[in-house]
C-alpha cells in the first residue's frame, strides 16, 4: 500500500497558520532556489532570513539560498540570465530594465517603501529639498529619485559627488550632504552622538519599492515555486517585525561588520515609517500597487530615463501575491 501524503498546498497553508506540519517519509523533494541580496545581510534583508531560520521556506517545499551582493552589484542581469532565481533592488530599475528587453518581473513588494533619501547635519541650513540648490550632495551618479527631485524642485546649481559608502567624510565635514537609507545612516548617527537631519524621496513624490524581482524564464516554469516563496516570504516579515531574535542571529552570523544595536535601529525605522507593513494595519506585506507603478513609470518617462513607451505592466505581477492582497 503506498503511503499517502498531505498535499503541498495544505502543508503551506498549515504553516501559514502556525500549525506543526506533519513529517512524512516519502515527500516530494525541496526544490532549490536562490536568491541575491542587493547588500550584505541587514535588517532590510530580515524577512527572508527569518522565513529561511524558522523553516518556513522548507514547510512550503523550496530549499532557498540565500546570497549577499557587494556594493554597487548588478543584481538584476544575474536574475535575467538565470544565474539567481531571484534578486532584491527597486522598482524604478525593474522598469528601466524592462524597457531596455530585460525580462524581469517584480512579484513582491519586499519593501513598501524605497528607505532612499539625503542626510544632512542638523545645522546645516538645508530644511527642504528646494534647500539643496547651491549644495553638493554626495550621490550615486544618475539615480532616478535624485534626478526627479533635481528637476522637481529646480535644481538648476546642485552639485553632485560620487557616494563614497564611507561615514568618514560626513563625519569630517559638517556642511556635508549625501544619500542615505532612513534605515541606516540616520539612526546610527544618531547613536553616535552626531546629530542629523534626512529628508525623504518618498516625501517629495518618488515612491517607489524596493522590489523581489524574477526573470520571465523562472516565472512560466516555476509559478508554484514563486507563489510559495513569496508567501513564505510574506510570513517571514510579518514574524521579523515581532519576533527578530532568530533572523538577526543569522544576520550577524553572515555578516560580522552588523551589529545588533544597528538591527534594532534600522527595524525601529522600518515599524516607525510602516515600511514592511505599508500602514498602520499592517495590510500591505508584499503588495504590489499597480497606480504606484504606474505613477514610477510616468516619471521615468518624464525624465527621459525611459525613452519610449513600453508595456510597463509586464514589469510587475500581482498574480503571486497571497489572496488577500490580489
């Protein structure tokens, strides 16, 4: 007599629900995918390590791999050539590489908002993004929210220098502006005892994602392997806004230069500015709204970023988001 098995789809909602998941002997093989980080592991990255930690990656059948990328790595061609399964980055990038016939897919909003945005000393006279007219801001050279801002605001005697990834020199130069993670920089100032300011490109109308991108391969093969990592996924930012213990444990045991007071920082940032949660429901873990990608794409069109019209909609999916969300 052969032995029966739960199906997959019930053990994935079993442990959607908290409830143990029964061994069985004889089933059915993890699949193995990966997924590349678009930094080394941090706080931002919480919600995968802790659904890889607590095994929720495993209830849904997937043996996930999870891969850290170094500063200023192109993720997004590792994910369209196949070399990664799938890779975090933003949405404004998954649109520019759709429009350029790369074919990737953003199916999960990992982040509900880009944490992007400018820090400044607190007695700098910069108080608004109009402010920075005259000033140099240390930034990564053509970034579309910086380039959006820069014409929004008129920009026409800003400065730019290229982003070092250091604190040294805004430490060193109090009249120094640069780029920022309101999850990161900010905070870790702040504990250090220098006092700071940040403005945020969210607040002057450049909303975007930070995104979980796959390519259209992966996709038409494998859409119950994206449906179960995505919802695991989900189920792991919803425990790491409560419960980070056994995600930063593993954080820190991959990345050294972490720490956990830099942890607890960058996630307070995260519940304070509903950046997981989208609001102050907690609804929107991993949504995908089709006006705010609608609203990117109209501004990188304005900017000449993109420079032909294209079906951006094929640069997002809903399909592979939990019922509640779709």
């Amino acid at each position: 007599m052969r032995r029966s098995t739960l199906p997959q789809a019930l053990l994935t909602i079993l442990a959607a629900l908290g409830a143990p998941v029964p061994a069985a002997a004889d089933a059915a093989p993890l699949k193995h995918v990966s997924v590349m980080l678009d930094w080394y592991p941090e706080a931002e990255n919480g919600g995968y390590f802790d659904a890889l930690v607590n095994g929720y990656y495993r209830a849904a059948g997937l043996d996930v791999e999870v891969i850290p990328a170094a500063p200023n790595a192109a993720v997004e061609p590792q994910v369209a050539l196949g070399k990664v399964d799938f890779g975090l980055g933003s949405s404004d990038q998954t649109l520019i590489a759709r429009a350029r016939g790369i074919p990737l897919v953003q199916v999960m909003g990992s982040l509900q908002h880009d944490p992007v945005g400018v820090m400044m000393h607190d007695e700098s006279p910069v108080r608004s993004f109009a402010d920075l007219e005259g000033h140099t801001v240390a930034t990564q050279p053509g970034v579309p929210w910086f380039l959006f801002v820069v014409k929004k605001y008129h920009l026409d005697h800003v400065r730019v220098s290229p982003l070092s990834f250091d604190y040294a020199p805004f430490l060193h130069d109090p009249q120094y502006i640069q780029q920022c993670f309101i999850t990161s920089e900010p905070p870790i100032m702040k504990h250090m005892g220098v006092k700071v300011r940040w403005l945020w490109a969210k607040d002057a109308g450049c909303d975007g994602y930070m995104a979980l991108d796959t390519s259209d391969r992966f996709l038409a093969a494998n859409p119950e392997a994206v449906r179960a990592f995505v919802a695991a996924t989900i189920r792991g930012w919803r425990d790491y806004l409560t419960r980070p213990a056994s995600a930063d444990a593993e954080i820190l045991r991959r990345n050294p230069a972490m720490n956990q007071l830099q942890l607890d920082l960058s996630r307070q940032v995260m519940i304070d500015y509903h950046l997981v949660d989208g609001n102050a429901a907690g609804t929107e873990i991993g949504n995908v709204d089709a006006k705010r990608i609608e609203r990117q794409y109209h501004i990188l069109r304005d900017l000449g970023i993109i420079s032909h019209d294209f079906d951006y909609q094929a640069a997002y999916s809903r399909d592979y988001l939990p019922p509640g969300l779709n």
